[in-house]
C-alpha cells in the first residue's frame, strides 16, 4: 500500500508532516467535517459519526453524492 501525499494548489506533492494522530476524537472531527480528504470520497459527502451496526459502533460511515457508502474506523 502507498503513503499518503498532500499537495495545496501551486505547490508540489510532499508526504504530510505528521503521519498519525494520538487523539482518536480529533482525527474523526477533521474527517468529519472535511469528508473528502478519505481517499475515493467526494465534498459532497454526508458523515454520521459513531454509527451503530450489529459488530459495534463504526467511527464514521459516509454516504458520497453517489450513494457509495465509506466506514471509517479510527
């Protein structure tokens, strides 16, 4: 599996300065309000946060304009 690569507009892409987040809640606030960072998932996209299924709470599920359904777990 590939690294992760960030890149603002006009720059190059470079690997991100931190590489992991030591706050679980932290790291689900940034993804859930900026959805589209989570790889194949568009701004467009709706996040429930701790969602409950049948095998425990899922930290994020996201539905794309699409309908395609993303589970993040932290």
């Amino acid at each position: 599996m590939g690294g992760i690569l960030l890149r603002r507009e006009s720059e190059s892409w470079h690997a991100p300065a931190i590489s992991g987040f030591s706050n679980e809640a932290g790291l689900e606030d940034i993804l859930a309000s900026h959805p589209s960072l989570i790889p194949g998932v568009s701004g467009g996209a709706r996040v429930r946060r701790q969602f409950p299924t049948g095998a425990g709470q899922a930290d994020l599920v996201v539905v794309d304009e699409d309908g395609a359904v993303t589970v993040v777990e932290c």
